[in-house]
C-alpha cells in the first residue's frame, strides 16, 4: 500500500485558490505576449525582406535567380528548411501588400503565423479583404485551413465570381456589357 503525502484540502492557505488561478492566468498571458512578440518580429524579417528584394529589383534587377541564390545559401547557412523559393516570393508579396511596416506591429496580420498571411496573398487581391480576413481569423480563432475555406466560401465573393464569369451571363440571358 503506498502512502500519500499530499494535504487534505482543508489544510489549504487562506486566499490560495485565488492566488494559484491569478497565477495560472499570468503566466497564459505571458505566454501569449511572448509567442505574438516573437510572431511580429518574425513577420517583421520577412517583411523587410521582401522589401529590400523589391527595391534591389527596381534598382539592380534582381529577379529569379538572386531569389533561388537566397534560398540555396541559407539552407546551406541555417540548415533551415523554410526559406524557400516559394516563401521568399512571398515575402516580397507580403511588402507590396502592406507598404508600411506599422501595419505589421499595430494592425491585424501581425498576429497571424505566416501560414495564414501566406492564404491572405495567395487568395485576396485587395488589401481591404486581406485586412477584413485577418480580422475575421483573429476573432474567430480560425486555422489557416479554415481561413482558406472561409474566403472560397464566402458567398458574396462566390456570387460576384459568377456574375463576372461570361459563361454563366450568357447562360442565362445577362447582357455581359451591364456586369
């Protein structure tokens, strides 16, 4: 038979329970706070890198190659498996999507993981949707999986998809010039 040595709850200090959920509630907070920190900085490196490269484009030319020379050197230098080709485009995309880097800080895509900021460009056009979007997933606690359905199921934006698409206008009797 083994013993325990634990206390009767009884034997519990005055204000205890209090204290320990105030405590727990902290170190969540805390936890919260360090994890967005961390995320907006990071978001902050690939937005300043996108950057550079859009500028070293317009002045140098960069394009293609330089971007695989990027990715190819830090995989052999961090031994990092992100940092594709493909996220290194993104980034660049993520620069000229939001101009300002404040809006990183301060505004909603900064507390989305990159894989969601990486849905908000590959599915929307317009910085307002992006913006609406980040809101709605930060709000609702959406996955990035989620995220992306959310915009494709979206049915305002299905109906205006429709009536842009000539086939369905001409099927069913729309003057396309009108649409």
């Amino acid at each position: 038979m083994t013993m325990t040595t634990t206390l009767p709850a009884a034997a519990e200090p005055v204000g205890y329970t209090e204290f320990y959920d105030a405590l727990c509630n902290r170190l969540r907070e805390g936890r919260l706070r360090a994890a967005q920190a961390a995320n907006i900085e990071l978001l902050l490196v690939y937005w300043r890198t996108g950057k550079e490269l859009v500028e070293r484009d317009s002045v140098y030319g960069w394009g293609t190659k330089a971007v695989e020379r990027i990715s190819e050197d830090l995989h052999r230098d961090f031994m990092t498996k992100g940092w594709t080709v493909a996220d290194i485009v993104h980034m660049r995309q993520f620069a000229e999507a939001w101009p300002d880097d404040d809006v990183i800080a301060r505004g909603p895509v900064g507390l989305l993981p990159w894989e969601h900021v990486i849905v908000l460009l590959d599915r929307l056009d317009t910085r307002d949707g992006r913006d609406r979007y980040a809101a709605k997933a930060i709000k609702h606690g959406w996955s990035a999986t989620t995220l992306a359905h959310a915009i494709e199921h979206e049915p305002r934006r299905r109906l205006t998809e429709c009536l842009i698409d000539r086939r369905v206008l001409g099927g069913h009797g729309f003057d396309s010039s009108t649409a």
